[in-house]
C-alpha cells in the first residue's frame, strides 16, 4: 500500500477545475506536500460548489474537468511524485433536479420497477407506493402543476411521466396522481416523507451501497481510477449513513487493490475506531481537538463561565441538558419522519403504540454519547442510552426495555436503521444547534470535541500523542476543512479570549450597550466570531450571523425566521462598519488579541504539521486564513501570492515579524519537506522537557524514536508568558546540536535557554546538526 506523508486539500469546483488543480502541482510539490488531495469530483448538481451532491457516479464532473481533467491532475502529480487522494461520497446522492440524477429520475418514473429501486431506501407502504417528494409551497399548489414536452412541471420544477399515464388533454393533476411519486408541501417531510435522506437535506436521498449490485455501479468510475492508476487513495464521506460501514470498507478495499482508506467518522473523546474497519484513520477531527485544547489557558475558565452565565440570566449553561433538549428538538422536528420510520418497523405483536415507540427510540438518540453504535461491539454503548433514556423518563421504561433486545439485533431491519438514524440526530442536534448555542468560548465548539473540556494539558497532550503514534499512525491530522465552524487562525485568536477575560467581558458589555442584541448568548458567539476573522466584510459577517442564529435556533430558525430578532442582529452586524464607537472597541480588542493569536496559530500549525498522523493543509491555510464556517471557508484564494512568497523565502528572504503571513507559510514549507524528505525523523515521539519559571509555556515533543529526530517547540499561552517576565532562564536540554529549520540557527548539545531558540520566532523546528 502506498501511504501519503503528507496532503493537501483542494476545493475543485467550476471555477477551480481538475486541469487548474494541475497547474498548481509544481508549487505544491515545493511546499513539499507529499500527496494532492481532492473535494468529490463525480457528476453533481449543476452549480455546486462543494460537490457532495453528487447526481451521476459513472462519470467524472465536466463541470469540474471531466474524466480529461483528473489524467492531467493525476499525470501531473505522478511527473512530480505526488500521489492523489480522493473524496468519496457512499451514502447519498443528490435528487434536487431530478432529470440530471438518472438513478432519481428512473425511479421517479417506473417506481418499483425500476432497475434502480433496489438502490433507494423509501418505505414504498407508507407511501401507498408513491415517494413522497416535498416541493409544493402549500398543499393548494397542485393547481399549479402542467404537463410540457412530456414531463409533468411545477414551476421550475421537473418531473417524469410514468409510461401510458398522460394523453393529450388530461388534467395535470389526475396525471398527478397516476405517477410513482406524489408531490407534497415541503413542510409535511418533518412527519410523512418515505425515503431515507441525508440527515434531513430532502434532496440528497441515501443509497444502499450494501447490495451488491448498487455498490458495484455506484462505484465502478471509482475503481477505473485505481485500475489506471490515477488515484492512489480515498477519503469516504459520512460512513456512519452507511448500513454495513464495516462491510464496505472491507469491500472498498478489495475493489481498489488495497488502497488507502480513510473516514470522515467523528470520534468522541475516547471513542475509538471499531476494531474491524479496514482503514488507516479518520479525517482527522478528534487531532484538532487536542491540538486546540493545549493551545488553550485552562485558568480562565472561571471567568468565561462566569460571562457565559451572566449572559444566561445567572443560569450557567448545563452541556448535557442543552444536547439532550437539542437532540430531541431533531427528532422532534426536522428528523421525526426517521423516527417514525424507526416505530413502524417493530415486529408485528410488539405491544407498544407508534407514538410511545417514536418517543422512547428518539429518547435513546437522545442519551448516545457518541454518534453510533456498532453492533456487536456497541451493545453497551446501547444498553447505557436505554438506562439513561429510562432514567430521564420513568414513564417509557416498559417500551424501553423491550426496545433494547430489538435494537441490539443488527441482522433486523430495525437494529441496521437505528444504527444509521443515531448519527444524523447527532450531527443535527450537536454539530448544528448546540455548538451555536454553548458559546462561552468558540474554539472549543469544533465537529469531533467534547466543548465542556475546556483545556489539554501538555502532559494529557503528550499522552495522546504516544497513543496515536502506536495506534493510528497514518490517520489524518487537520486543523481547517471545508467543514470547520471557524478556521484554524480565527481559532487561534479566540483561544487568546481564555487569557483576557475580564478584558474580553468588559468588551462584549461595552458592545452589547452600543449595538444590543437581545441574545446573549448569540451575541457572545458572534462578536468572538468578527473578533475572531477581522477584518472581514460585511457581506461574509451578515451571512455567518444569520447562519448562526438560525443554527442556534434560539431567536430565529431556518423555518421560522424571525424578521424583528434578525433585524437587530444586522444592525449589530452593521455597527461594526457604520458605528464609530463599536468599530473602535471592536478594533481596540483585535489589536490586543493580534500578537497572541498568531502565536498560537503557528504553534498548532508546527505541532499538527510534526505530530504523529498525516498532516493535511487545507487549500490555502499556509498563509493567514480567518474564515468563518461554510460557505465562508470556501472561498476562492491567489495561489500566485503563495508561490511567489515561498520563492522569496527559498531565496533566502525572512519575515521581519512572527505577525507576516509569510511566517506561517515558511513553517509550513519548512515542516512539510521536512516530513517528506527525512522521514526517519519522524518515527517516534518523546516529550521534551523545559525547566524553569516559564516551562509551562513551552509545548515540545522529539519524533525520533531511538534518538535524536525532529523536535517542534512552540510557545503556550503567549500572554500570560508576556505578563509573567518571559521565558528567562528556562531551559531543555539537547542530547546532540541541532540546527532551527525556521532560521538556521545552530545550537550545542547540553543546556540552551529557550528565549535563545525562539528569539526570532514562537516556534522553532530542529534537526541533528550532523
């Protein structure tokens, strides 16, 4: 099996195609990225930019470069020594215009019949043999449906006619009611749709890649490119959706020849991967997660807990009652047609009403601590959701307890489809509510973290480094993706928030008497987040607010919107272009936060680029990069400055300051060939020890493994270590000399204080001298 060292990942789209992706492999080979990693690349809805709504997967995007474009990405990396890794997407496909899906399309027309069916998850009873497909603007609006050039329209909207079911002259709406589908009020998919989605996106419909046949046609592009070796890995998409994830990696694997594997699986603190997943990782989530957290002062909890709860009336946030009432407002709400679902599978005979079976089973969701089960190993996981669940509600402890030996039955249709439900109710209710609403600190409220673990220590950090050393090797390690809620850089400076307490709710006080916003907690969320990407334009701030607050669900929400409450969080967004007295305490505290921010951010850029694990720089992050979540993360970035910055620097030019964006780009350079060029220093990992007075501000770690090899130092909580005096006498000790990758600075084996090592900058990374 070929293994990256390191990756890359590219956002290829319309605008940034598989043939642009070429061009670029000259400068990333002299990043020294080892490995081209790239967003989904099959057929999509036409216009999408992230790709995962992928409508065709025989063939390769024309929009994104077309089968031509991936011979000339892959040509290029293989000229240049580069492999290429790819995202795949398993579990669903997109259906929001159905004549460009013909999978969709096929069944929407002959129903049952068709050579698709199989591949679709609808519950063809509930629906009285029709899919239910949630599109009107009210149940009134089948008035509007006609019938042009052989299709049934609804507006835009276009939909296939069922053999023999229209001639001339018909009444749309009989013909309407002769199809295989039915169309219905997008507000009735909460409680009546019949087709498994994802999560609760009503056009992407999920597939069911355990049959044979669909794996085989849903996946042949796939192994051509393995086949013709254009592809040497890949990344799988949201495997808990899947219904035998354990059995398709083992089949993936087969297919591909053995390739390398990695899953977009979220890891809960302590979870670990089944035993029996054949893959070398995940995407690296639960890695920025512990890298975030030693980046973090774990002394000022207490003073954003105490802002945290003056922003809640005196009530302090309780983490494990906020996702429980947000989990069950998922089940509840947008996901209660899945729930339902779940109850009408119950054996015949079963002795519990539909509605108490939704109840208990959205109950047990509820209780999960992680986002799936799998059975059998998971069995106990189950069993202490079902104590859990019949702890919180005494009144459902008799179908509770007949519901556990049910749901541990993975061969039943029920205990497969709990599995697959658990992970959306997770991802919904946590990932996209709760993590908008527990907002003392947004750093810590990243996909793949526990937020109520405030801070790592160095020696709870070194810790899980040797594990994932010996456990998980070649697992990704990532600090941005086109997923995260906040960039790796916007994160660095909030965690600076952990350190200026008092200042930072002097501050939020000071902004929330000038531009109020009757949320508190929402507004605590969102002046972190334009503290956090400043500058930023208005247009960027006024989307990501309003995205947070519906997120949230507080105020407003996507389905509701409340015109009054988003008014005024525009007008709080506005103030801070418009308002000369909030742009100036706004700009007061981004200066105080600056310094600070950037010295984290290179020290977890070092510490994730040297750690154990895969490193993996997401498209454009070696320069200072503060986006908010998606689509802000997402944006379009110059390469052209980046290559030219790392010429100057290979010739011989320095970043006068640790605050040039240059900097971050020379650390990453220089870690990256580093990786890449002297791999057997990099096959341990030892902590380093400092002495002295400021020793706690130090984070250090050797990779050799039974000597000397490349050792990362960076700076911790930079502003406490500024008030205390600096790094004074503080001391590690060299076995050997060794020589800075960042400035080529020499050093002599024994004692060396670290204010010399770091005197140009807070991160520093040594080789051998030798």
């Amino acid at each position: 099996m070929r293994t990256p060292i390191s990756t890359y990942r590219l956002q290829i789209r319309s605008g940034f195609t598989l043939q642009d992706a070429a061009t670029t492999v000259p400068y990333l080979k002299s990043l020294g990225v080892d490995w081209v990693y790239l967003s989904p690349i099959l057929t999509a809805e036409q216009g999408s930019d992230h790709g995962y709504d992928v409508t065709d997967p025989a063939a390769i995007d024309p929009e994104r470069g077309g089968p031509e474009g991936l011979l000339a990405l892959s040509t290029a990396a293989r000229e240049a020594g580069l492999g290429v890794l790819v995202d795949i997407v398993p579990n669903h496909v997109g259906v929001a215009t159905p004549v460009q899906n013909p999978w969709w399309w096929s069944l929407l027309q002959e129903g049952r019949q068709s050579r698709y069916a199989p591949a679709f998850d609808v519950d063809w009873d509930f629906g009285g043999g029709r899919i239910r497909i949630p599109v009107l603007g009210s149940d009134d609006d089948l008035g509007a449906l006609e019938v042009v050039d052989g299709e049934l329209r609804y507006y835009d909207h276009r939909f296939p006619l069922a053999e023999g079911s229209y001639t001339d002259g018909d009444d749309p709406r009989q013909v309407h009611d002769r199809q295989h589908y039915e169309l219905v009020f997008w507000r009735r998919a909460d409680d009546e749709l019949n087709y498994r989605r994802f999560f609760a996106v009503n056009t992407l419909a999920g597939i069911r890649v355990e049959d044979p046949e669909v794996f085989d046609e849903a996946h042949a592009e796939v192994v051509r490119w393995f086949r013709e070796g254009l592809v040497h890995g890949l990344r799988i998409d949201h495997p808990d959706g899947l219904a035998d994830p354990e059995g398709y990696l083992h089949r993936l694997r087969e297919v591909t020849g053995g390739s390398y594997l990695l899953i977009e699986k979220i890891l809960e603190p302590g979870e670990v991967l089944p035993g029996g997943f054949d893959c070398e990782g995940t995407t690296g989530y639960d890695a920025l997660a512990d890298v975030d957290r030693v980046f973090i002062d774990a002394g000022g909890q207490a003073a954003l807990d105490a802002l945290d709860a003056e922003l809640r009336d005196g009530r302090s946030a309780d983490y494990e009652e906020m996702i429980h009432g947000t989990k069950r407002r998922i089940t509840d709400g947008i996901l209660h047609s899945e729930m339902r679902r779940l109850a009408r599978l119950l054996p015949a005979g079963t002795d519990i009403t539909a509605d108490t079976a939704a109840d208990a089973l959205s109950e047990i969701i509820a209780a999960f601590p992680v986002y799936r089960s799998y059975l059998p190993e998971g069995g106990g996981i189950l069993k202490d959701a079902c104590d859990l669940a019949a702890r919180r509600r005494p009144d459902l402890s008799d179908a509770l307890e007949r519901l556990l030996p049910l749901l541990r039955d993975a061969s039943a249709e029920l205990g497969r489809r709990f599995q697959q439900t658990s992970g959306m109710v997770m991802a919904k209710g946590v990932e996209d509510t709760a993590f908008f609403r527990y907002t003392r600190l947004g750093t810590l409220t990243e996909v793949g973290a526990d937020p109520t673990e405030f801070a790592v220590t160095p020696e709870e950090f070194h810790t899980r480094m040797t594990r994932r050393q010996a456990e998980l090797p070649l697992s990704m390690t990532t600090l941005s993706t086109h997923d995260t809620k906040r960039s790796e850089d916007t994160r660095a400076r909030i965690s600076v928030l952990a350190e200026l307490g008092p200042q930072w709710a002097a501050s939020l006080r000071r902004l929330q008497e000038l531009a109020p916003l009757p949320d508190g907690p929402l507004a605590n969320l969102l002046w972190q987040a334009i503290a956090g990407a400043w500058p930023a334009s208005r247009e960027r701030l006024q989307s990501y607010a309003q995205k947070a607050a519906r997120e949230a669900g507080n105020s407003t929400d996507w389905l509701d919107p409340d015109p009054e409450f988003e008014a005024k969080l525009s007008d709080a967004v506005d103030a801070a272009f418009d308002n000369d007295e909030v742009r100036s305490e706004l700009e007061s505290l981004v200066a105080r936060l600056t310094p600070y921010g950037a010295v984290n951010a290179l020290g977890a850029k070092l510490v994730q680029l040297t750690m154990p694990g895969v490193p993996d720089v997401y498209q454009g992050t070696e320069f200072w990069d503060r986006s908010l979540t998606d689509p802000d993360n997402r944006r379009a970035f110059d390469f052209g400055a980046r290559r030219d910055a790392l010429a100057a620097l290979d010739a011989g030019e320095r970043p006068a300051s640790y605050l040039d964006e240059t900097t971050k780009l020379l650390v990453t350079s220089r870690a990256l060939r580093l990786r890449r060029d002297r791999p057997e220093l990099f096959t341990g990992y030892r902590p380093v020890a400092a002495r002295g007075a400021a020793a706690a501000h130090l984070l250090g770690f050797d990779r050799g493994a039974d000597g000397p090899g490349a050792m990362a130092l960076a700076t911790r909580l930079p502003r406490g270590l500024e008030e205390s005096g600096g790094w004074r006498e503080t001391s590690i000790e060299l076995a050997v000399g060794m020589r800075d990758e960042l400035t080529g600075n020499a050093f002599p084996a024994g004692t060396v204080n670290v204010a010399d090592i770091l005197a140009g900058y807070p991160v520093a990374l040594l080789v051998p001298a030798a």
